[in-house]
C-alpha cells in the first residue's frame, strides 16, 4: 500500500508529517485529509489562522497529490463521515 503524509501549512509555516500513513489510494487520502481538517477545525476552531490553512498530502516520492484548503472543509462541515474516515494527527 501506499504511504500518505499530511503537511499542514499556515501563512509561511508547515507542521511537517514525518509518519504517513498507508492508505488504499489516493481517494482513501483525500478522504482521510477531510477528516483531519474537521477534528482541526472542532479543536482549534477558534484560531483564524486556520481557515486559511491548507493540509498538502504528499506521496512516498514527495510528490504533491492533493491540496485541502480548509476553508473547503468548512462548506461540508455537517455532512456526516464516510465509512473508514478518521483522524490521522
């Protein structure tokens, strides 16, 4: 399987994912980042640096494979979870 890593970056600074994760695909990996972005934004909602935050989802290679604003996050916000959605950091 794949490895994912989730970089979370705001204004100039990335909290870097060291880990990842192995994930099916690159579905499962946006999936995956949605759900990352929700738990930030209901822990730390109150931070307005976060709107403007972005989750980057890299490959193995560090090849870019999607980025998340998570302002996009917040349109979707009352959708309920996938099956197998869940928080990775």
């Amino acid at each position: 399987m794949p490895r994912y890593f989730f970089h979370t970056r705001i204004a100039t600074d990335t909290l870097t994912d060291e880990e990842g994760v192995e994930l099916r695909d690159a579905d499962q990996a946006w999936r995956v980042a949605r759900a990352t972005i929700r738990a930030s934004l209901e822990d730390e909602g109150s931070d307005p640096r976060l709107v403007a935050a972005i989750l980057v989802v890299t490959d193995e290679a560090g090849d870019i494979v999607l980025e998340f604003p998570f302002a996009e996050a917040l349109e979707a916000m009352d959708d309920p979870p996938e099956p197998g959605e869940g928080t990775l950091h």
